[in-house]
C-alpha cells in the first residue's frame, strides 16, 4: 500500500490541498470526502447566482469530481466522515447516498471542514422561509424560495447581508436590512459605512441599525420578525449574522484549537498532531499587524492554506506567510475594499493611531467617466507605520487596496507610500493618485 493522504472537505482549502499534494508527489494516493453534493466552488460567487448576474449554480464549478478523478485524486461527494480514530489512523466514513458506513485508513489527513453560519437563539428561526447562505444546497434553496418572494428581511449587514440585500434587490424584492450594531458594515470606520448606508438607501434597501431581532412570526413559515424597534413584515429572511469555525471533528479527535476558536496551524498548517493538517476556513491564520492567531475566513486565505499544506505533505517547502485582513465587496455600484485596521480596531489593540479620509477622484477631472474615490489611511503616529487603509469608489478603482495591502507585508510606512512610482494616465487616474493625496495629508 502506497502513502494515502486523505481530506475532509472538497471546498476551497481541501480541494487546493488533494490538488497541490498529488501535484507535487504523485505517488501518493489522495481521497477527498466531501459531505456536501459539490465540490470545488466558489462560494464566494453564491450572491451574484442569486441577483442573477451569474447564470447558474453551475458556473461556480471550478472542478468536477469526474476532473480530479483524471488528475488522480478521487473524490466523493455526500460522503461524511463522521469519526477519527487517531491512534490507528482511521477514518469512519457515512455515505448519504449508500446509507451505509465504512472505515478507511489515512497516512495524512488533512482538515477541512469549513466554518458554519451563526443561528442566532431567537424564537421563529427553525420555520420554513428562514435561509442561511453558506453551501451550494443553500444557494439552491434560495433560487427556489425568490420564486414566490415578495418582502426580505436580512439579519445582519456584514459582507454577505450586504451582498444578498443587492441581489433580492436585483431580483424585485422589497428588503429590510437589520443590523445590532450602529451602522451596516460595523467592522470598518464610520465614514466608510456611512458611504455603504447611502448606496442602500439609494437602491430602495430599507436600514436598520441598532436593533435586535426579538422573534420571527409565523405559524409554520415565516411572517415578520420582531425587533426591538418594531415589525418587519417578511415572507423570506436571511440569517447572515457570522459564521464559526466547524470544528467538531477536530475536537473529538484531540486537535488543538487556538485563540479564536479555530484549529490552531504553524505556518505549514500542521496541528498539534502529527500528520494532521489543517486548511480554509476551519484554521487559523496569523495577522502580521497584530503578531497573533487571527481567523480570516475568506475563500482567497482558504486556497493558500490547502495549496502550503498540499506542498508539504508532498514533502516541498512552503509556509504561509500570513495575513493582514484584506477584503473587497461590491454593493450596488459602490465597490469597498480594506486592508488592516480600522481606526478603532488600531486604538483597541494598543496602537497610537491617527488617521485621514479624504475624497478624490478615480481618475482625471476631465475624463468622461470620472468617478469619486474615497480612501481612509490608518497610521502610526510618530513613526507613520501603516496601520490599515480602506478605498471606496466605483468599478476596479478600489483595487487600489491592493498598494497598501502590500505595504502592511512590508511594514511600510505613509513615507513609503508618498515615494512609491504608481501608474498614471488620465483614464486611469488623476495626475496625483488618491493613494498619494491621502499620504501627503498623513504626512502632514
């Protein structure tokens, strides 16, 4: 018998994983079990099915079963691994398509079984008319349910609610947004979200900050929901309050978890058990700002960790170099991209932060499709480190996020930033970037 690695979890992490390692060694025999239907998609695309703006769940396929099968990994949908059995290197899996169970030995194993949506403990959640949106089956449910929806309330105004409130939109729906902090987007700084809140507001999206769902009405299926600030009428909600680490199997089969509850990884994602790896949004990461475990659960971050993970099981060096929170959405029209820390957050962890906002535009005065570009810069008072950044605008324009993003790896600095050689035409951008304006202010 040759060396089996075996994964649990054919998404992001897991697939990179199975793909990386059989690239790299393929003498090695790889299995993927995933308890799901799908395998290897992007999940990340799940709002854009629902607006309609990508065909088809289909389209979010990256590759099939039948296709790792031909690079060598063989892969099973709807098998669940439900116990591990460290000590003799075995795995009992359940088959929901045979309803039979088997047993199946593992030389490496690598963990990734994602991360779950939060269901918060209000009275009403378990009627029909309640979706979360995390799995490809959750997509498809909710295809089904917009087919008779007339009213949505959403639960929540992070990324996905934020998202999802655009693509009900989209879709003809009347949509309330709830949010139990004071401002959609609450991770970020006021001005931000206060950008984020106008565009809503502008494309019909109703919002409500600093409410709390008290229950969901309903006799069977779902009517309103009940907060603290009064009824809102609702034949579809969306529960987008967070998602956790999926972190049972690990547990029961004695694997360390970290600080913010997820599998705790070096930076070749091995666990406190040999031979044990794990990847996506189940393990953690760590911020190169804070010097700590961080968990970033984003499909990007989930590639990395299977791809370092694949590689050294297939006995290749490779580390994960770690993150600094970059993010980027779109609502509407409105594109909002973050990198580190909020002003906030930077104050919170310690730091003697300051920040600037300012407004500019995306590319020169004269150009005919010139758009406004806001950009935050968050910096370390005294020594100008950079703290964090935020750029909002239209279209690819906030891809500028990516310039400062590359600076917090290097610990660059607002001087750094003001010496940089950025690009410039007029289509493209003013003769003095956004991101050098916002420097000079910082710099002072």
């Amino acid at each position: 018998m040759g060396t089996r690695l075996v994964v649990v979890g054919g998404v992001a992490g897991g697939a990179s994983a199975a793909a990386k390692a059989k690239r790299e060694n393929p003498e090695l025999e790889v299995v993927v079990y995933e308890k799901s239907g799908w395998v290897s998609f992007g999940a990340c695309g799940l709002p854009y099915v629902l607006s309609g703006e990508i065909p088809s769940l289909e389209a979010l396929v990256a590759r099939t079963p039948e296709a790792f099968r031909k690079g060598g990994v063989l892969v099973y949908p709807r098998h669940e691994v439900v116990d591990v059995d460290y000590a003799l290197r075995t795995l009992t899996v359940y088959s929901h398509g045979e309803g039979r169970t088997f047993q199946e030995r593992f030389d490496h194993l690598v963990l990734a079984t994602g991360a779950r949506p939060v269901i918060p403990p209000v009275p009403g959640v378990e009627q029909e008319g309640v979706y979360t949106l995390r799995s490809m089956e959750d997509g498809a449910a909710l295809l089904e349910a917009l087919k008779g929806a007339k009213r949505a309330a959403i639960l929540g105004a992070g990324y996905i609610g934020l998202e999802v409130a655009e693509a009900f939109r989209k879709r003809g729906l009347e949509v309330t947004l709830l949010e139990a902090q004071d401002r959609p987007l609450p991770q970020w700084d006021p001005e931000v979200s206060a950008l984020v809140r106008e565009e809503l507001s502008r494309h019909g999206v109703e919002v409500w900050t600093g409410v709390r769902a008290l229950a969901l009405r309903g006799a069977g299926r779902v009517e309103a929901v009940e907060t603290t600030e009064g009824v809102v009428p609702a034949d579809l909600v969306l529960l987008a309050v967070g998602v956790r680490p999926n972190t049972a199997l690990a547990q029961a089969m004695g694997v360390a978890l970290g600080p913010t509850g997820a599998i705790a990884t070096d930076e070749r994602m091995r666990t406190n058990l040999e031979g044990v790896y794990a990847a996506g949004d189940v393990a953690e990461s760590r911020h190169l700002l804070l010097g700590r475990p961080y968990w970033l659960p984003l499909g990007d971050v989930a590639n990395k960790h299977g791809r370092t993970a694949g590689a050294v099981i297939a006995g290749k060096e490779a580390r994960f170099a770690g993150v600094v929170g970059t993010a980027v959405f779109k609502v509407f029209g409105l594109g909002v991209a973050t990198t580190g820390l909020s002003l906030e957050r930077a104050l919170s962890e310690g730091f003697r932060a300051k920040k600037v906002f300012i407004r500019a535009e995306d590319s020169a005065h004269y150009w005919p499709e010139h758009a406004p570009l806001w950009v935050e810069l968050v910096y370390e008072e005294g020594t100008g480190r950079l703290l964090g950044g935020a750029v909002v605008g239209r279209g690819q324009a906030v891809k500028r996020i990516d310039v400062l993003a590359a600076l917090l790896h290097q610990k660059g600095t607002v001087e750094d930033l003001m010496g940089l050689d950025l690009a410039y035409a007029p289509p493209f951008s003013p003769v003095w970037d956004p991101l050098l304006i916002a420097a000079q202010q910082a710099r002072g």
